[in-house]
C-alpha cells in the first residue's frame, strides 16, 4: 500500500494528498464488526469518482485500496 500511494503520488501530489486524507478518516469512523459475513461501513461508490485520475498508474484501483 505504501509503495502503490508513492506511485500515485508522482503521478497526481495533491489528490494522493486527499486520498490519504480520506483513508485516515475512514480508519477513524470504522468500528469492529461482530457480525459475519461483514458489512461496508464507510465505503460509497461515490469516494472512489474523486479519485478516478489516480487509476492511471500502480498496480490497485481506488476502489481496491478502499475497500
């Protein structure tokens, strides 16, 4: 995960900025499960449309280090 934010990063600073940003959120608000199979907590399809230009490059989606 480190190296795959370093490659977006070259690719696009401030909106790899912005990606982190939104992953420390998301590890703020999401509480453990106690249920099986697990549900999404903080995930919506929208998240991942404002980070579409990091696509480009790396080897994951957004959608892929989000979920």
């Amino acid at each position: 995960m480190i190296v795959e934010m370093y490659v977006k990063h070259a690719h696009n600073p401030s909106l790899t900025l912005k990606l982190k940003e939104h992953i420390l959120t998301m590890l703020h608000e999401v509480k453990p499960i106690n249920s099986f199979p697990p549900t999404l907590q903080f995930f919506k399809t929208e998240h991942i449309e404002l980070f579409k230009d990091l696509d480009k490059v790396g080897e994951f989606t957004v959608e892929f280090c989000l979920l």
